[in-house]
C-alpha cells in the first residue's frame, strides 16, 4: 500500500474459515458420503450437548427448521402466532406457509426484542375477540441478546401458547430463567428454553456452515415431527435406510413433507466451528468492549446495553443507535459516511411493518408500532467478526467517531 492508496475496505461480515475447516470438507467429500450422514449425526449430537436440548435436528437452513417447527406445533390455517415486528422476514413467513397469519408485536426499547408486556396485553385481548386462535410465540433473540424468557413463559403458560424461539442469532447465548426455583438450573442456554427453538449457520452467522440450521427440542413429538418432515414425510431418513447395519429398501410416506436436510459436507464445517465456538464469541465480546468504550458518553452515539450484565450475548450484531438530534445528517447518510470511509455497515432490521408485503396484507402502520419505527430511523450494525484484527477494529471506532464528530451538533 502506497501513502496515497486507501486501505482496504472492511466488509460488514466475513465467514472466520480456517484450514480445519477446509481439511474436514476435504475428508467428506473423500468419504464417500456428501448427503445427510455420519457428520450431520455427528454435528446433531455435539450441537444437542452444548445448548443442553434434548434432541437437535439439522436443517437446511433457519428458515427452514423455522417452518418445520411451527409444522411440528401444529400450526394450521387461520391460527394467529406473535411475531416481533423487529425481525427478518423468515420469522414471520414461515407462518404465512402454514396458512396463519403473524400478529406483530412491537419491541422493547433498549433491546428491541419482543415488548412481553404488549404480548400480553395482545394475547388477552385476543382471548377475548378471537378466542382459541392465537396458538404459539415466536421471540427473537436479536443479535444474540436472549429475550425476556421468563416473561414469554409465564404469558405463554396463562393463554396455553406453544413457544418457538428464533434463535438464529442466539449460539452461543445464555440468559438467567429467574422463575427457576432451583438456583443451580437458572443459568439456561438459548436452545433449552421454549417448546422449540431454531438456529441458523448461514454464511454470516456465529457459526457459519455457508447454509444450515439446527432446530433443537426438548419435545419428543416434535423432534419426531420435524425429523420426519424435513425429508419427504419419509418415516426413516436416508443414511438408515442406505447404510443401517440392518439395510432396508424398505420406507414410508407418512406426510408430504419437505426437502430440507443438512448435508454432511456443511455438517463437517459446522462440527469444526462448534468446537471453535466460545473462541469465537470472545472474540465477538473484544470487539464489542472496545467499541462500547470507544462510543460510551458520547453525546451523539448510544451503544447497546445489556438487559442483565450476568447474560451471555453469543454478539452475533453490534448495533450502535445514533441520536439524531445531536447530528445534522441522518442514518442513511452516517451509513454512506462510513461506507466512504472503506466500512462497511448494516441495518438490523427494517421492521416488517415498513415492508410493502407484510404492510399491504395486514394494513399495518407507522405509529402501530411506535418504539420499532423511531428506533429503525437511528439504528447501525458495525461489522463484528472475529477474523477483524485490531488495526480493524480501530478503524472502525476511528470512522464512526470521525463521521459523528464532522456532523455532531
Ligand atoms: C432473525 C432471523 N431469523 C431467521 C433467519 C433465517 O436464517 P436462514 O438464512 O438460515 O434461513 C435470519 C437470517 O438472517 C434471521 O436474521
């Protein structure tokens, strides 16, 4: 690099791929075995262990695992499910395949995860105009901030809801049940919590298999549900039937199901990025205490709070808030401000509300959900991965605090 040339730009999200990971896809691909086998059972297994769930079940993408949940609970035509209205669209479509329709919540300010206390309120009157439809909750833990669980729980419990977490940010994340009675069980990782829960290993996520998910349950039914569904309502999947040691031609079609199986190539990367897991999130956590020092007390800019300091963030985003009224341009321009700056930045999430399908179904407005249209208009993902080295990340920080400085007011 010359003194004249930029540095290089610095994208919002990079895969952290090592040769491990490069030599275990080599090792499938020599196995002989490319489909769902040993190293999805393999991965399953190991993935069932670290979140404490009784069964985990591949999937071919978050998406997916997220349809095939609200499959298993039963979800069916007409039913209504509480969405947040901060959240991508996955969340709120797979009920839209199932024929019911999401009731969209708003979000709480500081986390803006679900407002529990608007559920609730949502629910009750539900009970009271539509009795018996709403059937299930679909929390999201944003960026990898677990939701208010034991709130969801108790609101569940009282209107007989199933519970579905989106989880696809969430690995690895803990958060305190204070509901527990025994204090030893509190500490609960995300993945053990509700009736399901749903993570995803796209390309960007904490755990990255390029496509990938892993829905997790402690619910005998509904791990029987989703193992049958995801492969063609099929009663036994394809390793057994191929390569059991007691080998049968034989199989069922009990449902039409679906094809949305994990193959054993991404489940090779997913067992190497498990075990480097808790690595990778303390990396995520260096990045994010620097950039909360570096953007604390500053008057234009407000870093992320946690909700409790003893919750563990798997820091799947960082998103900084910025206060417009000390600055004399707006996010979208702050944005292009530090793309010209060689960062590049996101935005988590355009709301479902502003979208034109989810808007036009459901006659949806602005001021319906005033903490997540306010929010919206101030909110930056910074990139934050642990392939960034200091030098990075200090660019990073220099540029967010350079653009703030140029424009404050
Ligand atoms: C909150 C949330 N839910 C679900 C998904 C869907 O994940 P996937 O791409 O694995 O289907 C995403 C993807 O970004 C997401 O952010």
């Amino acid at each position: 690099m010359n003194s004249t040339s930029q540095p290089p730009f610095i994208p919002f999200a990079r895969p952290c791929i090592g040769d491990e990971e490069i030599d275990a896809v080599a090792e499938a691909m020599r196995s002989g075995w490319l489909t769902t086998g040993p190293r999805t059972k393999a991965f399953e297994d190991a993935f069932a262990a670290a979140v404490g769930a009784r069964h985990a079940l591949a999937v071919s993408s978050a998406t997916a695992g997220l349809h095939l949940a609200v499959e298993a609970i039963g979800i069916g035509p007409d039913d209504l499910v509480a969405v947040p209205v901060w959240t991508f669209t996955s969340t709120a479509e797979v009920v839209r395949y199932m024929g019911a329709h999401p009731v969209f919540i708003d979000v709480e300010p500081d986390t803006l995860n679900l407002d529990v206390a608007a559920f609730a309120r949502r629910a009750a009157e539900l009970a009271r105009s539509h009795p018996g439809r709403l059937k299930a909750v679909m929390p999201v833990h944003l960026g990898g901030q677990a939701c208010e669980m034991d709130a969801v729980l108790d609101v569940a419990g009282e209107f007989g809801l199933k519970v579905v977490e989106d989880a696809a940010h969430a690995f690895p994340s803990t958060t305190t049940c204070r509901s527990v009675g025994d204090p030893e069980k509190r500490r609960r990782t995300v993945g053990s919590i509700g009736h399901a829960s749903v993570f995803s290993f796209y390309a960007t996520k904490t755990i990255a298999t390029g496509e990938g998910g892993m829905v997790t349950t402690d619910d005998d039914a509904i791990a029987a549900r989703v193992r049958t569904m995801r492969l063609h309502g099929i009663s036994r999947d394809v390793w057994n039937r191929y390569t059991d040691t007691k080998p049968s031609w034989y199989y069922e079609v009990v449902a039409p199901g679906f094809k949305y199986n994990l193959t054993d190539v991404a489940s090779s990367i997913g067992l190497v990025q498990l075990k480097r897991a808790m690595d990778l999130r303390q990396r995520r956590w260096d990045i994010a205490r620097a950039y909360d020092a570096a953007f604390h007390g500053h008057p234009a800019l407000a870093a992320p709070v946690p909700r409790h300091a003893d919750d563990e963030n798997a820091q799947h985003l960082y998103v900084l808030r910025l206060n417009l009224d000390r600055l004399d341009i707006d996010r979208d321009r702050f944005i292009a401000e530090l793309t010209a700056r060689g960062i590049g930045c996101s935005v988590h999430f355009i709301p479902l509300h502003l979208h034109p399908y989810w808007r036009d179904r459901y006659g949806l407005a602005p001021s319906d959900f005033p903490v997540a249209t306010r929010e919206f208009a101030r909110v930056i993902s910074l990139p934050i991965y642990p392939d960034m080295d200091d030098g990075m990340v200090q660019r990073v920080i220099d540029a967010v605090l350079d653009v703030a400085g140029q424009h404050g007011r």
